[in-house]
C-alpha cells in the first residue's frame, strides 16, 4: 500500500470521525456547527449537501488533467488535508 493511499485513508478516517462527532447524539450542537445542523435537520437536508458537493467535484474534475481538485469545503477544512 503506498503512502498517499495510506494518508488518504487517515483522511478519511479524520473526517468520519469529525462528522460522528458533529451527530446531535454525540453532543454536536446545530447552534454552533454546520454540519451538526444538516444532521439534525435529517437525511434530505445532509444529502442534498452531499449530492451539490458531489457535483461541484465532477464539474471541476472534468477540467483538470493531472490534479485532484477537492470539493470547495474541502479546501476550508484543514483535516482534509487539502490546502488552498
């Protein structure tokens, strides 16, 4: 397994563990966290968001050769480990 493999799974695995923590039910609050707000307003809310975030990914992809453009949120979070 290469390194960049292995990183991008720590990076994934940051990020599930952030968007757990952002669960209402973890004690996430939709008063100070966005994402903590889609989830609270429930499964339309939060995969509508996936679904614009998706799209955005795929439109910009389509114009890029040799790089991986992160999704717009990706590059304001710095546990992506994307930087803008």
């Amino acid at each position: 397994m290469s390194s960049t493999h292995i990183n991008n799974l720590d990076t994934l695995q940051r990020l599930a563990d952030i968007i757990e923590s952002r669960k209402p039910a973890n004690g996430g609050d939709p008063e100070k966290s966005y994402v903590s707000r889609l989830l609270h307003k429930g499964p339309d809310a939060f995969l509508k968001k996936i679904g614009e975030e998706a799209t955005e990914t795929v439109m910009a992809a389509k114009d890029v050769d040799t790089a991986v453009t992160p999704p717009s949120w990706c590059t304001k979070w710095p546990t992506c480990g994307f930087t803008a």
